[in-house]
C-alpha cells in the first residue's frame, strides 16, 4: 500500500489545522463536515448539484461551506482542487489521501477480530477508498480470505481499470448508487486495488434495488443504493456464493425518503 507521506493530516488530526476542502457525493463531506467542527476548521464540500438532497442538507446542518456545482462527481473533484490552489485550503480527496482508506480500514479490522472465519468479503467499489482500506485488512488478517469488488453495470470506471490493470476513464453515469458514480480512476488507488482485490463486478440497477428492498425487509436496515451493492452481487451470482460464509459492507444509509420508497415499493 501507498505510504503516508503526511499530505493528509486533517481528518485525524488532533490539533487544529488550515481551512480544508474535498470533492464529495455525501458521504466524505458529512464525515469532514462533522470532524471539522469538532475542532474548529473551516470545511468547504463541493458537490453535485444532482447530489442526494439528504446528504446536501446534512452537510449544511454540520456546519460546513457547501458548494454545488453542475455537473457529476468529476466536476466537483476539479472544483474543489481549484478552491485548494485559490485558497490554500488542505485538499482531502477521497481514496488518494490515507486516511480516507485507513478511515475504512477499521471496517476491516473489526470483521477480522470478530467474524468468526469466512469465504469471501463483498466491498463497494467507486473512489476506492472502501475497497482499498478493508481489503488491505483482510488480506493480512485474514488469509485466503476472497476479496470481490462490486460496482453498477452504468458506473464501471473502476472494475473496467481492475481488469483492463490500467486506468479506463467512461463517459457520463447511469446508476441509482451516487456515492459510487466516479468516472476517472486515480492511477495511485487502482494500483492499490490490484494488490488486494481477487475480483471485481459489476450489476445491474435491478439488482441494487432487490438488494435495499431485502436489507429493510430482512435486516430492518435503510441501505442507500451503494450499501446494497454486496446483496446485489450475490443474487446475481448465487451458485458462486451458495454454501459459504460471505461478508458484505453495509456502508450508508443516506437516502432520500420519496425516492427510497419508490425504489423498495
């Protein structure tokens, strides 16, 4: 895995530290929002305008700058890299900087100390930072453990590059799953995701949604569209995975009520 070159001190840090910026779907700019405030840093988050609304609304409770931008995820990382040179602001960008990897790599090390053994582990797949931090656990913790990355058929930046083993950029995005919608690989994190990834997948639209609709029925639980990515994976491909003990991340739950419902009616 990448060093940590100390780039990327700010979400972690225990000191106060310069104004801070990053690109998000929802979910990076909640989490910087929210330790931001905790020790008094000016946070700007750059989003799409076409963001989940759930998501923009709680990064603005969270007391951070929002910023929107017309256009998808590529534009708002390009936005937010512009306001860092302008400003001086730390960039943090998603998958790139450590600790947005060793963030999730907690993930990873809380299914090794309590899962008993298992098969196979299902992580979401877009910036790379899920996939890279867990996946980097498991290998080393958990042994022969297989690792499977899981994307939308109409977001296959990623899993195109995993398998191509260089980065593939595509063209505009077709999936419900925001938080995974990326369309422009970063080189330093595939190159990451080749060391820990055995597979990476790619499923439909249809799938997601049987995959929030059997979460909430079954488990109680109101997975936004990426968080659901491991079920969908796995009613696709149920002989690959019938009769073995397989982990799955549910990694959000930001939703947006009238377009959640629809989706699990």
């Amino acid at each position: 895995m990448r060093k940590n070159t100390g780039r990327a001190t700010v979400v972690g840090a225990s000191r106060p530290a310069g104004p801070v910026v990053c690109a998000s779907a929802g979910n990076l700019g909640q989490a910087l929002a929210w330790s931001g405030r905790g020790r008094g840093l000016d946070v700007t988050v750059v989003a799409s305008r076409h963001a989940t609304a759930a998501k923009l609304e709680r990064i603005r409770a969270l007391g951070a700058r929002l910023e929107l931008v017309d256009g998808d995820h590529e534009l708002a990382r390009e936005r937010a890299a512009t306001i860092a040179r302008r400003d001086g602001s730390r960039l943090v960008e998603d998958s790139l900087d450590l600790e947005t990897c060793e963030g999730a790599a907690t993930i990873g090390l809380e299914l090794v100390d309590a899962t008993p053994t298992f098969d196979a582990v299902l992580l979401a797949l877009g910036g790379g930072a899920l996939a890279t931090g867990v996946g980097h656990v498991v290998r080393s913790g958990a042994p022969g453990t297989e690792v499977i990355c899981v994307q939308p058929a109409g977001a296959p930046a990623m899993t195109r590059s995993w398998h191509a083993r260089r980065v593939v950029t595509t063209g505009p995005t077709a999936t419900i799953a925001d938080g995974v919608a990326g369309r422009r690989p970063i080189p330093e994190v595939l190159a990451d995701l080749l060391v820990v990834a055995d597979n990476a997948v790619l499923v439909t639209e249809a799938s997601i949604i049987t995959g929030m609709r059997l979460l909430l029925e079954h488990a109680g639980l109101v997975a936004e569209p990426s968080a659901a990515l491991g079920i969908a994976a796995i009613l696709e491909d149920r002989d690959r995975f019938a009769g073995r003990h397989v982990v799955t991340v549910v990694c959000g739950g930001n939703v947006d009520l009238s377009a959640y419902r629809d989706w699990v009616r």
